[in-house]
C-alpha cells in the first residue's frame, strides 16, 4: 500500500492533550511509525494543549531527528467539553495563546496558524447578536451511510443515488450547515489554500 502513497500523516497528541482527551497518540510512537513508511514527505500531526518548554524542546529534537514536518493545531472543545472539564471559554483561549507562545520559541509558527486562532475565539464568542458564518468546506465527504456531504460534522446532505441534478445542486448551492468549533479543526476553506493546521519547521 505505501508504495501508493505519495504522503503520510500520523497524528500524535501533547501531554496535556492526551490527559485531556485520555489517548496515548505520543509524538514518539507517531515518529516511530513514519519511520517505517516509505514516503515522500512524512507529517506529524501533533495535537496541543498546555504545552512547556522541555515538551517542545523534546518535539523539536525528535522532528529534526527524524527529518519529517510537523503540523499543529490546537484542543478544540465544544461546550459540552468545556463542562465536563469545568473550564471556562475565555480560560481555555486564553491557554490556546499560551501553547502558540510556547511553539513560537522552538517552531516557525505561520501567520495562518494565529489566524485560526482568533477564528476559533469568534466562534467561540461571537459579536452580540451575531451568526456563526456558513460552512465554506472545499471538500466534499462521502459518509457511510451514502451520503454526501460538506463536512463530517454537517447535517445537510444528499444520497449518492439521488440524481445527478440533485448532487450538483446540493454542491454548488449556498450551504446550509453553520461552522462549529469542531469542524474548523479540520476544515479546508474554500477562501484559502492553505491548511487550517500550521506547518511548522523545526529551526536548525
């Protein structure tokens, strides 16, 4: 199969992501695994959430090793999330800002990936009496059930044996679904072309 493949992403979570989210994706077994493929171009795709120094410093060191990029992205919580783990909403952007200072010191942070940082706040506080802004997703998702759809999180869809004018309808209309924090974690917007995760190097 990787002789297939031109690239490979394997995720990995921070320390305090994993204890938040309860997983065990650690950096090491994630460089460990792209160690294996034959690729390319390897990523690592780390998770962050209160990040320190000797953590990103440890990061740094094992992606420069390794010679693979690495993207991030931060924790992204929903309300219910935020209860369960009694955190307020401005603590946890607060602490969104405080992991990227962190990253800053040991990773060229690019200016989208802070963009998508105060694109996270306004969802997560937005203007008096204002709407969360329509799902502008690129990419179109075929679930299992049959369905296509905007996003993995979308509500709207159509079925793959609807008729052809269906589908394009469906695909070139004013979509329906609303962003969430959840979904503009992965989401390719088609106003960039960039990813929503930063790609950072290690400096030298």
């Amino acid at each position: 199969m990787t002789h297939l493949l031109s690239n490979v992403t394997v995720s990995a979570d921070s320390q305090g992501a994993m204890l938040l989210g309860r997983t065990t994706r650690t950096a090491a077994s994630g460089i460990a695994t792209l160690r294996a493929i034959s690729t390319e171009t390897k990523i690592l795709h780390v998770t962050c959430w209160g990040l320190s120094d000797d953590e990103c410093q440890e990061l740094a060191d094992l992606v420069s090793e390794a010679g693979v990029e690495v993207q991030f992205s931060p924790v992204v919580l929903d309300e219910r999330a935020l209860r369960r783990d009694a955190k307020s909403v401005q603590d946890y952007l607060v602490q969104q800002h405080l992991d990227a200072d962190v990253l800053s010191r040991y990773f060229n942070l690019s200016d989208r990936y802070r963009a998508y940082l105060g694109e996270l706040r306004d969802l997560q506080l937005p203007p008096t009496g204002g709407e969360r802004w329509s799902c502008r997703s690129a990419t179109a998702y075929v679930s299992a059930d049959g369905h296509i759809r905007r996003c993995p999180y979308g509500q709207a869809s159509v079925s793959v044996d609807a008729p052809r004018a269906s589908i394009r309808q469906f695909l070139t209309d004013p979509a329906q679904d609303r962003v969430t924090p959840d979904c503009a974690a992965i989401c390719r917007s088609s106003a960039a072309s960039d990813d929503r995760t930063a790609s950072c190097a290690a400096p030298a």
